[in-house]
C-alpha cells in the first residue's frame, strides 16, 4: 500500500519534497499525495518537482499520474486531487 502525504495550501514544497524522497528512497515504489484546491495542487507539483531533482542523481526517475479520490475534512466530504508518484529506476 502506497504511503499518502497530504499537502495543504500553507504546505512547503521543499519539506514535502523531502518526504517524497524519503519514502521513495526507502524501496517504497509508491507514494499519493492529497490535495484540495487550486493552492494545495500547485504546492504539491512543485514538490514533485523538486522531490526529483532530489532523487534524479541517485538513478530514480518521478513519474507523477493525476488522478481523483473522495477525502473527509471536518466531517464533510470532498473531491481532491490525488498525484500518484512512482519511481523508476
């Protein structure tokens, strides 16, 4: 099962950047990133961004698949993005 990292529009794309590598390098082949709205999705592509400049020089390359998911926030329901990132080596 793939790790999930939820990013929110306050997030830090370099500390999520980081974490997509971490998991990624510890022979994880998989990890979803959750996000809702314009700002969250836009923190959580410059952190696939710059999670593979991070990983690029070890042999792994990022592919990132755009996908739907349902997500419960304070009880309510609601539609997020969900970037699948696998690596390939």
């Amino acid at each position: 099962m793939a790790e999930v990292l939820k990013v929110a529009s306050k997030s830090d794309p370099k500390k999520v950047a980081g974490a997509i590598a971490a998991v990624i390098e510890k022979d994880k082949e998989e990890v979803e990133i959750h996000a809702v709205g314009a700002a969250a999705v836009n923190q959580a592509i410059k952190a696939v961004a710059i999670a593979r400049g991070y990983v690029a020089p070890k042999g792994f390359n990022l592919i990132a698949v755009p996908a739907f998911t349902k997500v419960e926030i304070n009880g309510e329901e609601k539609t997020a993005i969900k970037l699948i990132v696998r690596s390939q080596k």
